[in-house]
C-alpha cells in the first residue's frame, strides 16, 4: 500500500503550476534557441554590473557555457547588496536589444546568496588573471571564463573518451587505487595506512611490522591500473579505465603531478606493436576531432598559445629507438643539456623529435628492455629489446606509453621483481588459459596540456597536489 503525504502532493501541484507559467531554463539553451516574448526563470552569478541613467544591466553566468545572459532591470528594482559575484535567480521576459542580442528583462531579481567584495573577493569583473594568480584560489577557479572553460572541455573529453571506447566494444574496468603492487617498480609509490595508531596496534598480528597490520602487507596508491586490466582481458578481451594514479615524485615542473588521471586500454589476442599503435592513433584522432566540433569556444578560450591541429588528417610518424638516438646524437649542438645515449631521452629530446618528424605526433617504438619494465615482452630476434611504444606530441613530449606484456610463463617469471611472490597471479593469467594482450595508458591531463595549449599542468584539473602543495 503506498502511502501519500497531503504536504508534499500540495508541494507537487504548486511546483507544477508555477514552472507552467515560468520556465527555468539555462543560459547555454537561452542563446541556443533565443525565444524573443517568452517568459523565463534564470539562476546564475553576476559577472558584471553597468550602470546607466534608468537602467542596470548585469550580465549573468551560470556555467552551462562561457558565454554570459545580460539582463536589463530598472534602477528602482535593483535589490539591495547586489554585487559582483552574488548569485541571484531572475524572472522576466526574453527580447532582443537594438543590437539584436538576446536579453531578460526583469523587475524581480533575488539575490540567493550575497558576495561581500569588500571582504576579499578576488576575482574583479572583467580582469585577466595569470594561472599563476588563480592556482592561489582553487575553490573559486571555476568561477574564471578560463577555467569553466577548462572543466567543460574536461567533462567532455571523458564523455567522448567512453563514448568511443563503448562504441568498439569495450568494457569498463574499476581497477582498483589501492594495491600491493608497484606496476611501474620505479618505487614511486605513496604508502597507505590507517591514521590511527591504536587501531592498527589492535589488528596488528606478531611478527606484523606496524605499517603493514591492516592489510597483513604494504599498500600503497596505484600508480597504474595495467596489471589488473590485463586479468580483466583475459576475461573480457577488450577492457578500458580511466581513473586517478598516483606517483611520489619530487618535481615540480610544468608537466608532472602527484595525482592525475590515466586512460588505460588492454585488448586480448595482440601480437604486434603495430596493432596497439593503429588503435592508439585511432583513438586520438576521434576524440580529438570530437572534442573540436563540440568544445570549439570553449577551446578557444582556453588556449594560451596557438595550437596546429591539422596533425588529425596526417599519418602519425614512426621511429625506431635507435632510429631516435641517431637524430639526437647527429643533433647535439642543438640542445640546451648535451645528449648522452646513457641517460635516456629527455623532455627537450623528446620535443626536438616531434619538431623533427613535422610537428605531428610520433611514436618511438622498440625500446632497450633495460630501462623499461618487467611486463614488457622481448622484441622477436633482439631480446635486448621489448615490443614497447612512447607517443610523443608537439609541445609536450610523451603523452602514452604502451607495449605488448609478455605472456611467457618463464621468461616472466625470470623478470619479476624481487617483490615477485606478489604477483603469483599475474603469472596464473599465463598458466590457465594465457594469451598475449597489448595495451596502453595515457596522461589524460597530458592530452589536455596538447589540445589546448596549456603551459602548466596544474591548470587542467580542478584540484592540482604536486609537491608541497595539497590545498583543499
């Protein structure tokens, strides 16, 4: 038997009543479909307010896009404390300025919540302001044209992301944050425990090092999904992710994080890296494409530089690493820090590349299996080599990194790490029913850093941590 309450069933027709006569709309429909005479209802911030001699107008956002809804009110009706950054709900009715710009005309404005500007609002109407500046204040960023800007393409970019993959025929995995497991064995990690020290004395078992009472084990961040995408392919065939990793770097630079988001892919049944680079430059160009038709004012705003994107239409260049290391050896008199082969390719190593191969995205594969990880499988005839791959994009330098994973049962029990007993199950995958799989991860705020121009990482997500630095 359902049971009705009298209040809520008076609530109901009231509500229904009231938005018959006064729609509630948003600003990005309002500018859509412009409906000149009709009657609305708007909620927002105020942007700006511009006095004249019978009138004020304000002009309203409420982040449904970058573009502001001006609103005409007569002086006499301007509530009181209306102020930049205040939000208000406004009713009226929608015309067309002699200028042909749609605007509401209102005589009932509510401010819903006051802003006091005197008291340190630092956010002034239409001032720019520096990332540097706005970095200060990461809760009201999203109030910047800038930067809702930036979280609209960044919700978009996800949207078109899952869009494509769906589309293909993939799954999506939650692979886990916590795990025993450092995918990457650079020893990156962040340790996870209880903050309560008499809960983990309490569960601790002898023997048991404080650290590792909860779990019975160390724990720590994931630094990458891979390892547990693989068992989900070998289920599933074709699996993706895309969730937050995390790495204990010491850098602050323009290009790294401590917590950023990872796009990972692994697809069953791959045998050549020229598989995972087709569905690599597949899926670049879809979404990049994509997200130009659907963000294209929002990117704009966005852009701190000009940004080619013609790359979208051009096959993505090819090197082998030695092919790499001979143009950086033949260019070393080009390099601000000399090039040795010793010590890897650099962020500028990798930029002088893009540039050398046309400025379009570029894939160096057949990496020397010393300075990449254990899962890695040898490259057939060299087994000095790993059937790996780095993308490389103009202005950024890596944005992905892939490879095929061996599927050798012993040749991978032989690279394991000295943590090896850990992944007793990543071995099982390749004792009942193995099957080679390949696979990749990108940078998502990486990919942001590239579409958009972006100088600085830390300003393509909403909440940055990099060293010394976790605010809110």
């Amino acid at each position: 038997m359902i049971r009705y309450c009298k209040n809520y069933s008076n609530y109901i027709k009231h509500h229904f009543k009231r938005n018959c006569s006064t729609k509630t709309t948003s600003v990005i429909n309002i500018l859509k479909l412009p409906n000149a005479g009709e009657k609305i209802s708007v909620k927002g911030w105020v942007k700006a307010i511009r006095k004249q001699k019978e009138n004020v107008f304000i002009d309203l956002n409420d982040g449904s896009t970058e573009k502001k809804l001006q609103i005409l009110i007569p002086h006499k009706c301007v509530p009181k404390g209306l102020s930049t950054g205040s939000s208000i709900s406004a009713d009226g009715i929608l015309h067309f300025s002699p200028k042909g710009q749609i605007e509401l005309s209102t005589e009932n404005i509510n401010i819903i919540g006051p802003c006091s500007v005197a008291d340190g609002y630092p956010i002034a109407p239409k001032k720019h302001y520096s990332p540097d500046y706005t970095r200060q204040y990461p809760h009201l960023r999203p109030r910047t044209k800038i930067f809702s800007s930036l979280l609209r393409v960044r919700s978009e970019a996800v949207l078109a992301i899952n869009n494509y993959f769906n589309s293909r025929g993939y799954v999506y995995i939650h692979t886990p944050v916590l795990t025993c497991n450092d995918c990457e064995g650079a020893g990156e990690v962040f340790k996870a425990i209880p903050d309560n020290v008499n809960l983990l004395k309490q569960m601790a078992k002898e023997e048991t090092l404080l650290e590792e009472a909860f779990f019975d084990k160390k724990v720590f961040l994931s630094v990458s999904g891979q390892l547990h995408l693989e068992a989900a392919a070998h289920g599933l065939s074709k699996v993706y992710t895309l969730g937050p990793t995390f790495r204990a770097e010491n850098s602050r630079s323009r290009l790294h994080l401590s917590e950023f988001y990872m796009l990972e892919a692994e697809v069953a049944f791959l045998d050549k890296i020229e598989d995972v680079m087709v569905i690599i430059e597949e899926f670049m160009k879809n979404v990049t494409k994509t997200l130009l038709e659907t963000c294209e004012s929002d990117i704009q705003v966005c852009r701190e530089k000009t940004v080619d994107m013609s790359w979208v239409n051009k096959n993505f260049a090819v090197l082998d690493y030695d092919e790499a290391v001979d143009i950086l050896r033949n260019n070393r008199q080009k390099f601000k820090d000399e090039f040795y082969e010793q010590s890897g390719i650099s962020k500028e190593h990798e930029i002088f590349l893009v540039h050398y191969c046309g400025d379009i995205p570029t894939f160096i594969i057949n990496w020397p299996k010393a300075i990449k990880p254990f899962y890695m499988r040898e490259c057939e005839g060299d087994n000095e080599k790993v059937a790996a791959l780095d993308l490389l994009a103009p202005g950024v330098g890596e944005i992905v990194g892939g490879s095929l994973r061996e599927n050798d049962y012993n040749k991978l029990k032989e690279k394991l790490p000295e943590a090896g007993a850990k992944l007793d199950w990543y071995l099982d995958l390749r004792k009942f029913g193995g099957v080679p799989t390949g696979g990749f991860g990108l940078g998502f705020e990486r990919y942001l850093l590239f579409l958009l121009g972006i100088n600085n990482i830390k300003d393509t997500l909403p909440f940055p941590r990099w060293p010394h630095n976790c605010n809110l």
